[in-house]
C-alpha cells in the first residue's frame, strides 16, 4: 500500500471526499503538522502547504512526487526534487478566484475607511465618519497576468475600474482581449494608479520588486495590495512610506515571515489592513486545492504523467519510462 504524507490543515477539513477519494484507491495517509525527515524515509507521495521542503529532505526521502497543496513553490527545492525525477504539481486555477476576491474587498475596505470606521464605533464606541471615494473611474494597476491576476482584472472592469496590466510574459492582445491596458513598464503603472495589487510569484527577479524607490514613484493617495508573497515588497520600505504618508494606505494577505513577528514595525501604522494569509482559505477553494493535489498523486501512480507539474524537466523521464499523458 502507497503511503502519503499530508502538511497542509486544510486537507480534508471541510469535506472528507478528498481523503475517502485516496483510501478508494489504496492509499494509506500520514497526517502531520510538521515534516519529519524520517517520515519522508517511509512514505511514497507528499501533499504540502507552505512547509519548507529542503534540498536535504528530498535528497534523503522515499518521495515519488510532491504535490503542492496551492500554487506557490517558492517553498519547495525544485532542483533537488528534479535531479531524483520527481515531479512537483501544482492547483494550479483552484484558489484564483478566492484571492481576486480578496484583492477586490481589500480595495473597497481602503477606498472607505472601513477598518478604520469599524474600530472606532465598535472597539472605541465612537460615533464618528470618515469620508471615502469610489472605486469606479479609479485606475487599478495589476502587476501579473496570471490567473488570479486575470480574475482580478474581470472583477475590476465590472466595477467600472480602469485598468493597467505590467506583465513581460504575457501578449498585449490577450490583455486587452479583458478590457485593460498593457503598458511596458512597472514605472509607468506605478505612477498612474490609484491601486497597485501584485499577482506575481516569487522569485529572484521579483524579490523586493516594491521597494523605496517603487513607493516614491506611487501618488501619495494611492494603495498597494498584497495577496501574492511577502517578499514581494520591501516591508521596511513599505513602514516607512506609510508613516510618512507618501502612500495612502496598504493591505497585506501576505508577510516576508509569517506569522509576522508581534512586535513588526508593520502593526504600528494605522493606514494598513493586514489579515494573516487568507487569500485561497475559502471552503471552496480549499476543496478544489484537495482534489487536485489528489488527483496528481492517483494519475502519478496509476502511470500518467500528472497536470501542472511544474518542474518540466521530469516530464520527459517520466515519459521515458513509460507514463503517458493524460489527454
């Protein structure tokens, strides 16, 4: 009997059809809040969150594939699982619409005040208004054009929004194919945008993408939006730019650590929303990242070649082997 590893809370929380989906077809699970390097000695398949998966873990595992319970990989040593050929998956689409939800109330909480108008009355029990603006007619700058980036976009056409896309990956025509406007460079969106929202991974040419000088370029009565990850931006920058008020407000799903440290400078300044990585935490959401991840490592071991993996190179030594693709 197979035998998997799940790190990730949510995996079965909300709906056991996931995990009654393994067990029909064979599968013995091990559920642990933390990865133990022995386990990973003893068990076929690994279905994570956003535990880190080191170089040294997967050199020393028993691991077949590794299924990662979302889309970010940034967690995973996709070189060491590559050179044992084993492919790492993503959900790839299955929480998109939950995140471009929460990017879409994060901007209409900033355009109102409403975390601001909600502690006064029901913290402070002070009746007092705050005046906002309306998001419609507003220019929202979207850095990414991936899926949840796409969502974003359709959600702020529908709410009248103009919108600005930054992605060098993508074709102009596709971007404008939803209504917004392709512009060649970050700086330009930057400076033209009443809310900037970021939707791209991370890696070591986004790292810090948002930084002091990326702040100074922002309309001091502009917002900048996080769902994405936290290393994304400069949080000492982004302290700093908010204290002093050279941008109107931030929100933040996401945290270069996280949880954050209690005592962060961030939790000091009252133009921020922060909630603590919610973006794809919605029950249906969770449900299709469950099933996906599930799905990879049934198709894995039945002898096809898994959708999403992302670490392409295995492709090829799975299909020297034998696996097929699934059509």
């Amino acid at each position: 009997m197979k035998k998997i590893l799940i790190v990730t809370r949510t995996f079965g929380k909300y709906s056991q059809e996931p995990v009654e989906f393994l067990r029909k077809e064979g599968f013995e699970i091990i559920r642990s809040d933390t990865i133990d390097p022995d386990i990973l000695k003893e068990v076929d398949a690994l279905i994570v969150g956003t535990h880190p998966v080191t170089a040294e873990m997967v050199e020393n595992s028993s691991l077949k594939i590794i299924a990662k319970h979302g889309v970010g990989v940034d967690n995973i040593d996709l070189e060491a699982a590559t050179k044992k050929g084993i492919p790492v998956t993503i959900t790839a689409g299955a929480n998109s619409l939950s995140v471009a939800e929460l990017t879409i109330a994060f901007i209409f909480a900033l355009s109102r005040g409403l975390v601001w108008a909600h502690n006064k009355l029901f913290l402070e029990r002070r009746w007092e208004g705050t005046v906002g603006q309306e998001v419609s007619g507003k220019t929202l700058g979207v850095v990414g054009f991936g899926s949840i980036g796409r969502e974003v976009v359709k959600k702020a056409v529908c709410l009248g929004m103009n919108v600005l896309v930054y992605d060098p990956y993508v074709s102009k025509d596709s971007v404008r194919l939803l209504e917004a406007t392709p512009v060649d460079d970050l700086e330009q969106l930057l400076k033209e945008s009443d809310f900037v929202s970021l939707h791209v991974p991370l890696n070591e040419s986004t790292k810090n993408m948002i930084g002091e000088r990326e702040l100074s370029l922002m309309k001091k009565s502009a917002f900048l939006i996080n769902t994405s990850r936290g290393e994304l931006v400069d949080e000492e920058a982004l302290v700093k730019a908010l204290k002093e008020g050279r941008i109107a407000g931030a929100a933040l799903d996401v945290f270069s650590e996280e949880p954050p440290d209690a005592n962060s400078p961030l939790f000091e300044c009252p133009n921020l929303i922060t909630t603590a990585h919610i973006g794809a935490h919605t029950k249906e959401a969770i449900f299709r990242m469950n099933m996906m991840a599930a799905q990879s490592i049934v198709d894995f071991f039945k002898g096809r070649i898994p959708r999403y993996v992302v670490n392409k190179e295995v492709i090829r030594i799975l299909k020297e082997k034998g696996y097929q693709e699934i059509s």
